[in-house]
C-alpha cells in the first residue's frame, strides 16, 4: 500500500510539473528578441492621436521606451531625460515613443506637466506591453526600450535603461544602430 501511495504521488507530482511547464514554457517561448518581427500595435498618445507600428514600418524606424508608470520619481526623471535630449533625438529620422500602462489621460497630463515633446503611448489594456514582453509580474512595464528598423524588426533591446542618462543613451544607440538622420537642407 506504501508501494502505490508512492507511486501515486510521484505520478501527481509529474503531472503537477508538466502543468506548470505548459503554463510557463510559452511565455518564454515568445519572449521578443532580437531579429524578431515587432508585433503591431495601435494605441493612443498624449498628443490625442493614434498610433500603429504599421503606419511606419517601410518608412522610418521606430523607438520604443517603456516605463513602469507616469507621476513617479524614475519615471518622471526617464521622460525629462528624453526631453531634455530632445534635439539630438530629432535628429535622427526616427519615430520615437514612451509608453506605460496607464491611462491616456494620466498620460497626456503627465506629458503636459512636463512638458513632453513626444507622445506618450497609453497602453491600459496592457495587451502591447505583453506582447512585447515588458509587462512585470507587479502590472507594471519594465523600463525597457526596444529599437525597430524601418522593415519592423527588431535590432535592440536595452533592458538596463539609465534614468537619469535615458535621453543620450538612446541618441547613443541609435548612431550605434546606423539610424537614418534627417536630412539636411542644402542651404543650412
């Protein structure tokens, strides 16, 4: 009897682990990596309009960088460091973007009491924070940015993002990446 009670609870223990695996294994199965294929999106921003990967893709490449939620000190610190790298980002013919999961509204105030000069993605729904793969276990994104080449693929992740330093890390990394700059007028 000790015997089967043994057996049984061996064959309940594997069973247990195999659930797990399946629950856990495809999550990390579709972690976005580099040379992946960016998953679409379509979100409002701060500035009232929306926005979907796909108005980009064969046109410009496009900057992702997330942060965990607006109004809060790492936070707040990302996005003026972003600002205030404003003219060296735009130089770059980039379409560059922070996103969080709150709401459009807190948002768009976040990004007019800082004075924000890019949109700000709301991604309440938090359904492109996981297909990104950023969404925390807490429900908050990551502080991760994603760089996407103009053919929507995937050339970076920095998952170390630097608050204080965000704004020249990414002008830094997208010269690394060879991004396209804007082009010059002749008479300038």
């Amino acid at each position: 009897m000790l015997k089967q009670f043994g057996k049984t609870l061996v064959r309940s223990a594997g069973i247990t682990l195999l659930s797990a695996a399946t629950m856990i294994l495809p999550s990390l199965a579709s972690a976005l990596e580099v040379g992946d294929k960016a998953p679409d999106f379509s979100l409002q921003a701060s500035n009232g309009q929306t926005y979907s990967l796909a108005d980009f893709v064969g046109k410009q490449p496009v900057v992702l960088a997330f942060f965990p939620a607006a109004f809060t000190g790492g936070c707040t610190i990302q996005c003026k460091a972003i600002r205030d790298s404003s003219d060296e980002i735009k130089s770059y013919d980039v379409a560059y973007f922070m996103a969080s999961v709150d709401t459009v509204e807190k948002n768009t105030e976040f990004a007019k009491e800082y004075e924000l000069d890019f949109p700000v993605l709301a991604d309440p729904e938090k359904t492109m924070t996981e297909d990104y793969g950023v969404l925390s276990e807490r429900g908050f994104a990551n502080r991760w940015t994603y760089y996407i080449d103009a053919q929507g693929v995937v050339v970076k992740i920095d998952k170390s993002t630097n608050p204080s330093s965000a704004g020249k890390d990414l002008a830094d990394s997208m010269a690394a990446l060879g991004f396209p700059r804007v082009a010059q007028s002749a008479g300038l």
